[in-house]
C-alpha cells in the first residue's frame, strides 16, 4: 500500500492520432430535418468534433486540471488515482467525493475551492473540508479492473482504505449517480466511519427491504411507474453497459466522434440546459472529459460496473437500511427521482433540500448550490 504524487500524463503523439481520427470521420446520415429526437444531433457532433480537432488544446487542460494536486494511491496491486486538497480553516472536515458516468473527477474540480476554502468565497472558515475527490476504478487515472467483482461493495471498500492511509479515521462522503451508490455502501457497510453522506441522486438498482404485499404510498406506486417508462424511453444505453458492454466497447474505444456522441448525448439529456449544452458547460469542459476517456482508453471499463451491479445491485435486507445522517439534495432535471417516502425506507434522511434548478452533473452544473447544501448539512456533524 501506498500514496505517491501523480503527474498527468501529455502525449503528442495521442493527440496527433487523435486528430487524424477526427479528420478521417465517417458521418452518418441524420434523418430529413431531425435534430436530438434519434440521438445525438449530426450537426452538434460534427461541430465540436471539428472544433476538438481544429481548437482544442488538451494541453493546456492537463495546466488547468494539474493546479489541483494529484496522488496515487495502492491497494492490494490496484492503483486509484485521486485529488487531495487541504481545507482552510481551524477543523476541516474530511470528505470524500465520488462521481459518475459519463462523468470524471474533472466534475468536481469547480465545487473543490468552495469547499476547502469556504472563506475565499464568501463563506464561514468553520465549514471547511479536506476534500478527497479518487477516480472510480475503471475511469480516468485510475487503473482498469482486470477480474469481476468491482462493484460499488469494492469500491466503498477501496474509499475506506484510502481514507485511512490518509490519516482520516471518520469522514463524510458525496456523491450523485454511480456516486450516490458508493457513497450509499459506505453509510451502510461502513458506518463506524461515516459522520453523513449526502446524495444528489438515488442509485437505479436501490430497493428497501419490503414485507411481503407492502402498503406503498400512493407517490411510490406512481414513481414505479415513472421510473418504468423512463428506462423504456431512454435507459437503452444502461440495458447495453449491463448486458454487453464489450460490445459497444469496440467502436467506442476506436472512434472518437463515436465516443463523443455517446458521451455527450447525455450531458445534453440529463444537465438542466434547457436543450442548448453550451448554456450549461463550454466546449472545452465537455472536451476535457471526452478526451479523459480517449486518452485512458476507458469506456469499455467505465461500462463494466453497470455489468457488475446488475450481479449486486443495491437490495437491501431485511434489518439493513442506511443508519448514519443522510442529506438529499433534489436538482429538478434529475430524473427518474424517487419521492421522499421510498428513501426513507432505506435512508436516515436529516435533510431534504429542493434544489430550484441544475441537473444530473449537480457539482459541475451548480457547484455553488450544492456546496452550501453540503456546509449547511455537515455543520452539525463536525
């Protein structure tokens, strides 16, 4: 076991074949004026893959991104890439951030400052973190799984190890999608170290124990039926990452406007952008997490925990539910999201904020609403 620095690695060789790639694309032929109604729109991809090819300067993102300081950490042969800022202020409390997909660790870069430094922006030093924000395995710098069984158990595992060589013997943790499922395992495998956690999204594969013919309330029976047509309508790319996602992987892996597209149809569905991505994120920044995944090689391992959580999804027993405090922060463009009687079944909910607007990608969408949903819920746990 181990923590070294961690450089982010430049290649202009990558880079080069990254744009001969782009210049040698073969489009698709969209449908006679259609836009995102079949997926990705043509004219949208076709646009940032000309400015990823033309503009984009991958370069000068790993400047930006290495501002932060990054580490390895090993474990058992496994190595986890993460960002390890210090708080300021007089008992930073130590907090773990765990993403998504098809998100990265580059969706918390904006939150990371409001959170260790909570002054420098308006708030009260007291309510400062050491923010810990790894890579999930399978993503970014982090290494590939090359044996079953990572699953968010793993992972909440791994967070755990980590924490603790880092000198943090309790400490809360954050998360939205795959997140929210760590972030879930760690308040109910690992509670003696817990102080909270707070979610931005309920994991897909969460269910309560249920006696046998429960009474659900009139809003849970409506949210099944919700959450069903929702995976009909749109959860075909989810199906895919938990079925076969070796699959998808060939193509992903080996174009990138293919890559793009997949990607960024959903920072498009799923981000409160009102159907216009740029209102919400610039080109550069949906960039910089494509190329992640270009440069890594990793979609195909992003993927492989959607296939492992389909063999251990998020059921609980019966006795089993998450005891430590739980904060809820509801964005309006999440969805499917269960209603407050679901979570409760399962959760320790202290807090239960309705947020008035962002998305899916909340610490990147609206970092300043989420951050000051986080000081106000962990101000009382400290």
């Amino acid at each position: 076991m181990g923590v070294e620095p961690f450089a982010i690695p430049y290649s202009q060789a990558a880079v080069d074949d990254l744009r001969s790639r782009l210049a040698r694309t073969r489009w698709p032929d969209p449908a006679a004026g259609s836009g995102w109604e079949y997926g990705a729109a043509l004219a949208f991809v076709r646009e940032i893959c000309r400015y990823w090819q033309d503009q984009f300067d991958w370069k000068a993102q790993i400047a930006r991104i290495s501002a932060f300081h990054h580490y390895r950490y090993t474990a058992d042969g496994f190595g986890i890439h993460f960002i390890h800022e210090r708080g300021k202020g007089p008992a930073p409390l130590p907090l773990v951030l765990t993403h998504g997909w098809p998100g990265s660790f580059l969706e918390m870069l904006k939150i990371i400052p409001l959170l260790t430094d909570p002054a420098g922006h308006g708030g009260d030093p007291a309510d400062s973190f050491d923010v810990v924000v790894p890579s999930l395995p399978g993503y970014g710098f982090s290494d590939r799984p090359q044996t079953p069984s990572m699953n968010s158990f793993r992972i909440a595992e791994l967070w755990t190890h980590l924490m603790h060589d880092l000198g943090y013997r309790r400490f809360g943790a954050q998360g939205g999608d795959i997140g929210a499922s760590v972030t879930t395992v760690l308040g109910l495998r690992h509670a003696e170290c817990i102080t909270g956690i707070h979610l931005n999204y309920i994991p897909g594969s969460y269910r309560p124990f249920l006696q046998a013919e429960p009474t659900l309330a009139p809003v849970e029976i409506a949210f099944s039926a919700d959450a069903e047509r929702w995976y009909s309508e749109s959860g075909g790319y989810a199906h895919l990452q938990r079925t076969t996602p070796l699959t998808a992987a060939y193509g992903l892996n080996d174009s990138p406007a293919g890559l793009a597209a997949w990607i960024l149809e959903k920072f498009h569905d799923w981000s409160d952008c009102s159907g216009d991505l740029e209102r919400r994120f610039t080109k550069d920044e949906l960039l910089s997490n494509v190329t992640l995944y270009w440069m890594t090689e990793t979609i195909h391992s992003s993927f492989r925990w959607y296939y492992e959580t389909r063999l251990a999804p998020l059921q609980f027993k019966e006795g089993e539910r998450v005891g430590v405090p739980c904060a809820i922060a509801r964005f309006p463009k999440e969805a499917p999201f269960p209603p407050r009687e679901w979570i409760e079944r399962g959760y320790n909910i202290q807090r239960w904020t309705e947020m008035p607007r962002g998305g899916h990608f909340a610490a990147a969408e609206e970092p300043e609403l989420l951050a000051e949903d986080m000081r106000a819920f962990f101000r009382g746990l400290r």
